[in-house]
C-alpha cells in the first residue's frame, strides 16, 4: 500500500466519507478515487484492521474486567461523586468476580454401576437435581428403579 493510499485510510476512518478522504489524500479525482479505493483489496484490508483495533481497544477483556472488580473491592476506585465505593458496592462486586471466577459453583461427581458399567455423571445444582434421570437410575435417591 502506497503512502496516498495510507493517507486515504486514516482520512476514511475518519469520517466515513470516500470522496472527502480521497481528496484530504491528494488524489486529482476524488469523486472516482474514492469508490475505487474502498474495492481496492489492500484499502480494504487496512480498513477492517484499522476498525478492529478501535473495537478491541474499547472493549475490556476478561482480565481486565476482573482487574476492575478487584480494584472495587478494595476501594481503590472512586464514584462519578468522587466518594469510595460503599459496601453493598463492594460486596456487589465481590459477587461479580466470584462468580466470573467460578468460586459459587456447586460441582459434585457421583460414581454408579450400571448394566454392569461404570457410568460418571455430573450432577448439576439442587433446583435441576431433582427431575434428572440417567437410564433407570433415580440419581436424587440412587436406587435403581
């Protein structure tokens, strides 16, 4: 990619207008330029990176997110009145990280013989533990139907 076609680029992002970018780049016609630029596969690609960056830039990933929940916790972190973060604040994001982090699962493995195998089955959460049945095997009793 040439340094006009650079130029046209960040001028694009900028404002989203063709012909504008193509004349802000140099180009003699920019009515014409412009079109033709955005089918041009390297204008294009630099486009679509350009654009990803900026998406990924503004959105946090999940480290950070955490970075964030913790800094709440600790009250390192003021509010839009400039006041620490109250408790129920606190406490909301200590919840918040917690279960990001996978602290209030309930995770339990039960171990049956069946037909003459040995069958392991992930138990979920009490509320779901009660209609789930594996193949005549009544798992909230453990007796074989």
């Amino acid at each position: 990619m040439n340094e006009r076609q650079r130029r046209f680029v960040e001028a694009f992002a900028a404002s989203g207008n063709a012909t504008g970018a193509a004349r802000a780049a140099g180009y003699r016609h920019p009515e014409q330029q412009g079109c033709r630029l955005l089918r041009n596969v390297q204008v294009a690609r630099a486009l679509r990176d350009l654009a990803d960056r900026e998406r990924s830039a503004a959105v946090i990933d999940r480290e950070q997110r955490q970075a964030w929940w913790s800094a709440i916790v600790r009250g390192e972190v003021a509010g839009p009145d400039g006041e620490p973060p109250s408790i129920a604040e606190r406490l909301r994001a200590s919840e918040l990280l917690g279960k990001a982090q996978g602290d209030f699962l309930e995770r339990r493995e039960e171990t049956h013989h069946v037909g003459g195998r040995l069958k392991i089955v992930q138990v979920p959460p009490k509320e779901e533990a009660q209609s789930v049945q594996v193949k005549g095997l009544d798992q909230k009793s453990g007796s074989d139907e």
